[in-house]
C-alpha cells in the first residue's frame, strides 16, 4: 500500500505550520486567553494555559484543572502517549450539557512533560465554543487528537480518515 503525498501547506504572516512542530511534542506556556463554554455556562476563562504543539496536529491547549468552573468526574478508559504517558479521562458537566469523556488529563506525566500535571485539555467538538486570544477555534477532524484549530495554524492536519498512516 502506497502512503498519500503530504504537502505541507506554506504559512503567511503570523502563522505557523504544523510541519515546524516538533516529535517528541513540545510543551509551552501560553498568555493567550483561553475561554470554554458548555451548557450555555463559561466554564474557563484563563491565560494561564499551555499547549502542546506535535508534528502533524494542531495545537492541543491544556487549562489548569482549578480553572474550570463545572461539575468533573472521572470517565471510564484510559490511554498511553508514547511520549506523556497515561491519560485520564474526564466528563464535564455545566449548564444543561453533560459531556461525556470530553477532557482528559494526566495525573503523572512522564518526565519531560511534567508541565502538564495538575492541566486538564477539553475536546473543542464536545464543547459549546472554544476560544483562543477572542477567535473561535474549529476542531482537528476526526476527534481523536483534540487540537484547536485557529487561523494562526496551518496543515494539513492530522486526525481525518486516511490521514493516520502518515
């Protein structure tokens, strides 16, 4: 079976390529406000976010867990990164929304990542409306990798059928 071409896509002023993003991820401190809306409630409003940039996917943005002003429960399932280690998921409640399995976290991150600890990252299809810096992001197609996507990225990404093997 023959892999698919993948043409990295040239970024304009103020942009940055998914391309450029390195592998292992890399971890950095954000100022941009990150807002997150469910049930019709704000349920974050931080600049005090990370975001995790990987080769191939769009930023995933992590907020502190005692940011998030809903109901938090532990889901079933957990998962390994090959590079950040076991994941937690989480459902998040707010309003009139329950969204199960919506988040995810990781209690013990493995050692380089141990910025992530005590974060929590909300997948933007499971939500009312995310935002970073006032836009409104759109979610990485396929859902499985939870990056927020803004005008300020560009791909392809990641994530979308027939885009695994890549």
């Amino acid at each position: 079976m023959r892999r698919k071409q993948v043409h990295r896509i040239e970024p304009g002023d103020g942009q940055e390529s998914v391309w450029d993003y390195p592998r292992p991820p890399a971890v950095e401190p954000t100022g941009d406000r990150v807002v997150v809306v469910l049930g019709g409630r704000t349920i974050v409003d931080t600049t005090e976010a990370v975001r995790v940039l990987e080769t191939s996917h769009p930023p995933v943005y992590y907020v502190p867990a005692e940011a998030i002003r809903a109901d938090v429960h532990i889901a079933q399932g957990m998962s390994l990164c090959e590079f950040k280690g076991m994941a937690r998921y989480l459902t998040i409640a707010a309003g009139d929304r329950i969204a199960v399995r919506s988040a995810w976290t990781y209690p013990e991150p493995w050692p380089g990542y141990e910025d992530l600890a005590g974060m929590v990252a909300v997948y933007p299809s499971r939500m009312d409306r995310c935002e970073v810096a006032g836009e409104v992001v759109a979610p990485q197609e396929g859902d499985f990798y939870g990056g927020w996507i803004t005008s300020k990225v560009v791909g392809p990404f990641k994530g979308a059928p027939g885009t695994l093997g890549w």
